[in-house]
C-alpha cells in the first residue's frame, strides 16, 4: 500500500467499459458504462464501489443488456455531500439516474446497500424500476424485525452498526493503517478465500479517498438513528407497501452480516413474482466470490 491519499480519479480503472459523470439529484454520479440494449443498473454496498460489478458488467452487457454500475453518492469517484444519506435521497438519486441516463425504467440489481437501495427505490419509484434483484440485503423491515427477535443470531451480526454511530472514531479507524479494518470486514462477512489480493487493495484504497470513509459511514448513521426519529417511521411506513415487481433475491448461505434465516423472510413484502435462490459456501459477496454462477441465475431471471 502506498503512503499517499488516493484521488477519485484512482477508481477509473481501465476496462471495456467507459467512464462518464451524470448528474442526478442535484448530485454528481460517477458511473462505469458498457453495452447497449435494456438498462441493467448495478448498485454497489459497503464497502465498496462500482468495480464489485466488474464480472456483471462483461457478462451483461455480452447478453445484450446496457449495463451501468455507478458509485453511489459518497463514494468513489461521485460526489461528497455534507448530507444526504437517507434512504430517501439516495433512492431519489438511483431514480434520477435511470432519466438522467435517458431510460424510462430499468432493472435495479443491488447488493448490500445497494439492495436496501433497490427494495426502497422499487417501493417508492415503482414506475422507473421494471425488475428488482437483491444479493445480500434481506428486505429493511425483515432486517429491523430479527434484529429485535433474534438477539443472539442477526443481533450480534449486527453490533458493528452501534459502533459506527460514534463521532470521527469508526472514520480514522477504517482509514488507518491502510485501511486495514475494511480488509477484517471483507474477510469477516465474505466465504472461504474472499478477498483475493487485487480486491483487497482496490477497496481498501478506495475507502481512503478523502470524504469516502464519512460518507460511507453516514449511510449506517442514519439507518440506525433514524430507528427512533420521525423518518424512521415514514420510512417504515413507505417500506409497508406490497412490491409489486418481479423480484429475485440471492443470498450466501455462509453470510455472517446478514444472516440467511434475516434474508428468507423477505418475500413476504413481495405481492409480485419472487425466486429465492440460497447458496451453500458464499459469503456476504456472491456476486464476486462465485460470479459465474451468479451471471447465470441473472441471464435466466432476466430472459424469463
């Protein structure tokens, strides 16, 4: 690791892809571009950026699908807000994203809080949201609801959030030694042999690009905060109605953040289509710890 801060620019890595900013919002989105056809847009989670999508992004967009994978607000090369870290702005940014890129709709594929992002956006933008898929992210209500009953199991995976809540201390920790503390996540919540070397590096540098380890943070601060404040309850509120659309949800069933006994219990927000597909040996990262596999179930999903 090298002694010097990364710039934004340092996550434009090379690839078939194109690198564009759109603005949507009022904000400014760094987004990685390949392929033409139906938009598939790629919604990354902590923590990391667009790159986790680097296997989609091929396989996509190789099937004839435009395929978009942006950093979202707060990260990588994206604008750095002082505020913003709603669900409710940040899913009026992913809205905003599918005009600004000229579509009408698109299907939302998230992993993390991209999938909190997906389950939000598809609930209060069901017009511009033509098919969900969600890795890794159980259904907000669900994950509220077993953090309460299941103390000793999603409970105890989920104390990191406490943690973060203090001020400026889960910063400089996520940045120190080389952002050393983003490797022990990724290797905690991951399955056997995640991360390899080159993910290793490219997230933890990431993460110490000026402005990204706050911005990352204020997305845990809110969700947890806003438990016991009026927008949390809108939130809720908002979170209640029926989904409609078709919906897939993939899970690794050695994920230790979010366990799959908190993710099985999300269909039932779902009035629409939805395939469970649960995975023995994945981690909190299917989408690049077994990314053929999971290209396959997409393609399938998504020619049905």
């Amino acid at each position: 690791m090298e002694d010097t801060v990364p710039e934004p620019a340092s996550v434009l890595i090379d690839g078939p892809w194109r690198h564009r900013d759109v603005s949507a919002n009022g904000t400014r989105l760094h987004v990685a571009e390949l392929g033409r056809g139906p938009l598939v847009l790629l919604l990354h989670g902590f923590p990391q950026f667009w790159w986790a999508w680097r296997h989609q992004l091929t396989a996509l967009s190789a099937a004839g699908y435009r395929v978009v994978a942006p950093d979202l607000r707060g990260y990588g090369a994206s604008d750095k807000p002082p505020r913003g870290y709603d669900a409710f702005t940040l899913s009026d940014d992913i809205a905003g994203l599918i005009r600004a890129l000229g579509e009408q709709d698109a299907v939302i594929v998230g992993h993390d809080w991209g999938g909190l992002l997906g389950w939000t956006t598809a609930t209060r933008h069901p017009m511009v949201v033509r098919r969900l898929a969600v890795l890794a992210m159980p259904h907000p209500l669900r994950l509220r609801h077993q953090i309460a009953a299941d103390p000793r199991g999603q409970g105890a995976a989920s104390r990191y959030l406490a943690g973060f809540q203090l001020p400026w201390r889960p910063e400089r920790s996520l940045v120190a030694r080389d952002a050393l503390r983003v490797a022990v996540l990724l290797r905690a919540w991951g399955g056997p042999g995640y991360p390899d070397a080159e993910a290793e590096g490219r997230y933890r540098s990431a993460m110490r690009i000026p402005g990204v380890a706050h911005s990352s943070l204020e997305y845990h601060r809110w969700v947890f905060r806003s438990l016991f404040r009026p927008d949390g309850a809108r939130f809720a509120g908002v979170l209640r109605r029926s989904l409609h659309v078709d919906t897939l949800q993939i899970h690794g069933a050695a994920d230790r953040c979010f366990l799959p006994s908190t993710a099985q219990g999300s269909g039932r927000y779902v009035s629409g289509s939805y395939t469970w597909k649960l995975h023995g040996g994945v981690g909190h990262f299917p989408h690049e710890e077994v990314p053929d596999l999971v290209n396959a179930e997409l393609l399938a999903w998504l020619d049905s």
